[in-house]
C-alpha cells in the first residue's frame, strides 16, 4: 500500500470510476432473496454481499469474490471472478447471481456455486451507458433503475429510468420496456406491484407490473430522501437517508402507512 | 464507439491525474484517514441518530441499518407503529453487510469482518481478513484538486473541504 509508483497506475482508474459513477455511491436490496429462503432474513436491492447456502458473494470495484464459509463461520476466499470496472449491486435469484454496475447488468451462473459462469454481459451504450442499478428479478423479468446524473454519472443528454428486461434467455437479456425517473434508488415487488425509490421525485413510485413490458405508474407514497425498500409479507419497509418508514402493503393501491423511525 | 468513449475519458483523466506542476494551492478536498489500528475498534456502542444511511437488512424482530464508514444501527420493530432502537455495532469504515446463522459479514475499511452477534448487545469479533477489498483513493462528487491519498497513513474514511498547498491529484 505504500508503493507510490503502484498508487499512481490505480488513480486513473478510481478516478474513471468516478466520472462514472460519482455521485451515485448511495448505496444503499428486496423481494425475495436467497437468504430468506433459510429464514436468514432478508436485504435491500442496493447491497454488495449476497449469501447462499455455504457461500458469501462479495463485490469489490471489477471482481465478483466467492467465499465458502468454514467451521467458525469465517469466510474463507476460494474464487474470483473478474469483471469492468464499477460493480455496485448483488442478488442472487434461482441459482442465478444479477450483478448491477454502472455500465453493465452481468448474469452468472451458480448452478455450481463455488464457481460462477458468466452467462451475458448487457451493453449499455445504445440504451444507457453509466448509471446506478440495483436489480430485482421476477419471473423471467429483470428490473432494474438507473440513476443518471448529469456530467457526473452517464452521459449528459440521457435521463435516469426504470428498465424492463426479458431474461428468459439469460445469455442473450433483452430490453423490453421502461419508464423515466427522477432520481431512482433501491427497488421491490409484491406479487404484481413494484415499488421504485425515486429520491429526485421524493417518493416511492408505485408501478403495475402485471405487463412488466409495459409498466405504468399507478401511484406514488411521498416520503423524502428514500433510499431502498425491503418488502416482508404485507409490511414494507423503505429506508430513508435519516430514518425508516413501515407500511401496509396488502393492498398495494392503498398501501397504508404504519410507522416510522428518523432524526 | 463505447470503447472510444471510455478511452477517451481514460485518457483525459490520465492526463489529469499527473503531478501538476506547479502544484497547486487553493480551495479542495483533503482525505481524512482511519488508522489501521482503529479500523479493528469493533463493539457495541450507545444508540445514535441515523445521518446517512446505507444498505438494509431485515430478520426478525430486528432491523439493521448502515451508518456509512460508522457502523451498523440495530432497531427491534415488531411493533411497526412503534421501532425502537437498540445498539449500535461500530464498524469503522464500513459499507456494506450480511447476515447468515449468528454471524455478521462486513466490509471494515479494506478488510472483511466476521463478527458473532447472536448476542445482540454484545458481539464478538470471530475474524478479520486484511486487504480484501480495494481502497477508494479519490474524493466522490468532487471536481477539483485534492490531497493525494496515502494507504501509508491510513484508511481514507472521507473528505473534507481544505485549502490546500501544493496538491497533486485532480478529478474532472
């Protein structure tokens, strides 16, 4: 770490990274991941572990890493599985990992999960190039949002969006539809609805998806700052820069709110 | 044509991360650093106000909830009407987290974590593995001069605006 010579060939890379992803470091991961199938519990969309059986998933800037987990529970590093640079978001549905990054949705297989094969890489350039997406899968929809802030994050004459992607063939993930945010963050869905942060337009979009190809907003919960969701049965929880907030979704066109936590 | 692109913005960016000469003086950012040392300061601690959050995680009757580069807020919330804070896990330059069984997975500056908390209110640190993850050596949304990052002082934990002398690294 003190080699000087060393720090000055990895600058220009963080500093790419950094045009391109700047400002979108709001991290912040739902629906039904992985670990609740084991009654772990469950994550955010905008997270950067994902856990599976004996297997911790990890990102770092341009590698996927693979831990096993030995006896005492430390994770042990027994795979990598190098990427561009940018990587941001983790889930792991159906045997299948969706890596979200600024320029790119990656699909991997883990079929075998100690060693992941890359199955598509999606080209953003002629829809979306740079952005910040964490991803949610359902069915063989992906969804994901892409939060693209002028001259820091994406190219400048591109608006931020929620895009739709068939992965029905999960080599080759095809663009299917969308619909334009103001600043999106962390998404999730229940059964139908998907409920979409949209930090830029201070609340949580509500979105029909029972046409994923053709998703319409249908209402919006006001809330400031939002950031992630995670969706548990009826009870929706969104996180917020400063707090959280529960509410009722067994109707979602009348979501309900519950309570809520901030300083 | 992506390729261009992005080389383009390499290259520029190259270009503008060499030493500049003169260096210069003025209005930037400088990193301000975690020693190594405290980066393995890993306990409970009192309650606090959420002031930026980061990633979520729900089990039961707990909520978890990232105070960035901080530490992780734990919040009891079966009662949804009424959540309730109940630690709060230091975990200096933390970003991101896990849970699986009794353990807690988490990035702590370049290290990963692994630490026991199947006692909420007091857990335990099972390991720590250095340098598994690479560190930000650049200021986020920020255009401008800034103090070069130096791993040798530390663990960049954030930025703070500064007037500096004889600044070397830049971001456009």
């Amino acid at each position: 770490m003190s080699n000087l010579v060393n720090m000055k060939k990895i600058i220009p890379f963080f500093l790419f990274v950094a045009v391109l992803a700047g400002a979108c470091e709001k991290q912040g991961e739902t629906f039904i991941p992985n670990s609740a199938q084991n009654g772990n519990g469950q994550s955010g969309s905008i997270t950067r572990f994902a856990v599976y059986g004996e297997y911790l998933y990890a990102l770092d800037q341009n590698q996927i890493q693979v831990y096993k987990f030995n006896a005492s529970g430390t994770p042990v590093l027994v795979n990598k599985v190098e990427t561009q640079w940018g990587l941001e978001t983790i889930i792991i549905y159906e045997e299948t990992i969706y890596v979200g990054s600024t320029t790119s949705l990656y699909i991997l297989d883990i079929t075998n999960p100690e060693n992941p094969i890359l199955l598509s890489q999606t080209d953003r350039e002629t829809d979306l190039a740079g952005g910040c997406d964490p991803v949610v899968v359902k069915g063989i929809y992906a969804f994901s949002t892409i939060k693209i802030i002028p001259n820091v994050c994406g190219l400048v004459n591109q608006t931020s969006r929620l895009l739709v992607y068939d992965v029905s063939d999960k080599t080759a993930p095809v663009l299917v539809g969308g619909h334009d945010m103001m600043m999106p963050n962390g998404l999730g869905y229940k059964d139908n609805t998907l409920f979409v942060c949209d930090e830029g337009a201070a609340a949580v979009v509500v979105f029909d998806i029972t046409d994923p190809a053709n998703c319409t907003p249908i209402s919006a919960i006001d809330i400031t700052d939002p950031v992630d969701v995670i969706i548990n049965g009826n009870r929706m929880v969104v996180s917020t820069k400063t707090g959280f907030s529960f509410y009722d979704v067994t109707n979602p066109s009348q979501v309900l709110s519950m309570g809520s936590l901030s300083f | 044509m992506r390729y261009l692109f992005i080389g383009l913005i390499y290259l520029s960016l190259f270009v503008a991360c060499k030493k500049q000469d003169p260096l210069f003086d003025g209005p930037g950012k400088r990193p301000v650093y975690i020693s190594y040392e405290e980066l393995t300061d890993i306990r409970n601690e009192e309650i606090q106000p959420v002031t930026n959050s980061g990633p979520i995680f729900l089990r039961d009757p707990y909520l978890f909830m990232v105070e960035k580069k901080q530490g992780i807020h734990v919040f009891e919330i079966s009662n949804s009407s009424d959540p309730q804070p109940v630690t709060f896990f230091k975990i200096p330059g933390v970003n991101d987290f896990t849970l699986s069984g009794d353990f807690l997975y988490a990035d702590n500056g370049p290290n990963l974590v692994t630490i026991n908390i199947s006692d909420i209110l007091n857990i335990q640190v099972v390991s720590i593995q250095n340098e598994m993850f690479q560190p930000m050596l650049f200021p986020p949304d920020h255009e401008g001069f800034f103090e070069c990052a130096d791993p040798s002082k530390g663990f960049v934990s954030s930025w703070k605006d500064a007037i500096l002398i004889n600044a070397a690294c830049q971001t456009w």
